[in-house]
C-alpha cells in the first residue's frame, strides 16, 4: 500500500520530505509538501484538495473544516496529530499609523480574514467576544477565500466576499479594511511593501498570559484520513499517528 501524504513544509515535516521518517510495516509513502494559502512544490489548497477531491490518502487539515465535516457526515476521521498551532493576538494587524489601539475598537470597523471557517477566523472570533469583550457579530468581515464547507451565516451578521485576487494589504493601506487576522498575511504585508502593525503592542507577552492563564496552545491543524482506508486497515490510524512520534 502506497500512501499519499499532503503536509504543509514546516520544520518538523522534514523528515517525511528526506524520506528519514519510517513508513508502517507493510506500506510505502510519498509526503507531499502542499500549502494552504500559498502554491508549494506539490500544489495549493491542501484542504479543499483532501476534501473535495479526494486527493490524497492523508492530509495535514483544517481543525475548525474538520468540526463541519465531522458534523456533515463527511467519511473522514481524525488522527490525534496536531501540527499547527497558533495565537490569535499576535496575527491582528492594523495600518502602522491605525489610531485603533485595542480589539474593542474594532466594533463596527472592517476586518480581513481568509474565510470565516478557517480554524484562525474561528479562534479570533471567539476570543474576541470572550476574552476582549468586542462581540465579533458587530464587525464586517472581508474573505478572501470561499469556504471549503458551505454554511448559513449567523442572522445579522456582515459578510461580504472580497473580489478574486484582491489584497488586503493594499486594502489596509487605501483604508478600504481596518484590520487583517489571517496566518499568513499577503506578501505586501510581510514583505513591508504595507506598513503595518500589530494590534497588541506586546504580543508576545499577550500570547504568554493567554496561556498562563487557559493552559493551552490552540490546535490550528489536525491530521485526517478517509474512513474507507481506516475501515480497511484499522491498525493504520495508529501506526500513522506513530509516526510524529
């Protein structure tokens, strides 16, 4: 059994890209380095390529994608492997001159994202509301992206989808948005053609109390492989699982 792989190229996925990681007895693998936002080598849109197209075998996934599909009946299950992880804190950007200096003044103001189910959008969203005390349903929201899962918006909320190839970074600096949350902020921001910065002026100690004080890093990904192989194989989801060990 040869199995397919689609991961995103992080550090710690090197060794399945050199080939070092040791596949289950009895398979082979060939990992895949698939980005999300942005094309790598094998490809773009790892998410709606595992889940709409049956791409790939295994996946690297969307944790907030995988919630939907699980709640759909999607024939996926999940594997307790967790690459991703991030704040939300540290990833809300304003314009370097923003007179907005803390989440609550993001009321009404209008806000990027790359889809308001990428888990990211989600994780932001709720701390907003919980921990800042700035109710995201009062925000107009921007996507970038269509959802990999479709869904009913909640009654009242502002959603507007953002034309093909739009960049938020311009938008941020021509004051068409106020704010951008997204993992990986368009090219215009991060190689600072858009002068930029971040909502908290420590976000880095703001990360560190946030997990002080709920203990935990928020998953982003999970790994995900289609219940018809798990079916027929049972010892593979862990054997997978084996190899992050």
């Amino acid at each position: 059994m040869n199995l397919t792989i689609a991961l995103e190229r992080y550090d710690r996925h090197f060794p399945f890209f050199t080939g070092d990681v040791k596949a289950p007895a009895g398979t082979s693998y060939r990992a895949l380095q698939v980005g999300q936002s942005h094309p790598l080598r094998d490809g773009v849109d790892r998410h709606g390529g595992m889940l709409n197209k049956k791409l790939y075998d295994v996946a690297e996934f969307s944790m907030s994608t995988y919630l939907m599909a699980i709640d759909r009946k999607v024939p996926i299950i999940g594997i307790p492997v967790f690459p991703r992880r991030l704040f939300s804190s540290g990833l809300m950007f304003v314009r370097a001159d923003s007179k907005i200096a803390s989440p609550k003044e993001l009321k009404g103001k209008r806000v990027a994202i790359r889809s308001f189910q990428t888990t990211l959008s989600l994780l932001a969203k709720g701390d907003l509301k919980f921990e800042y005390d700035m109710p995201w349903e009062d925000i107009h929201w921007l996507l970038e992206d269509d959802e990999k899962i479709a869904f009913t918006p909640k009654p009242g909320v502002t959603i507007e989808k953002l034309p093909e190839g739009a960049d938020v970074g311009h938008m941020l600096r021509d004051g068409a948005c106020d704010a951008v949350i997204q993992p990986h902020p368009p090219e215009s921001i991060m190689k600072g053609e858009v002068a930029v910065r971040r909502l908290f002026q420590d976000p880095d100690g703001e990360e560190l109390r946030y997990f002080k004080k709920y203990g935990y890093w928020p998953i982003m990904h999970i790994v995900v492989m289609w219940q018809e192989l798990a079916d027929k194989n049972p010892w593979l989801p862990a054997a997978l699982m084996e190899m992050w060990g």
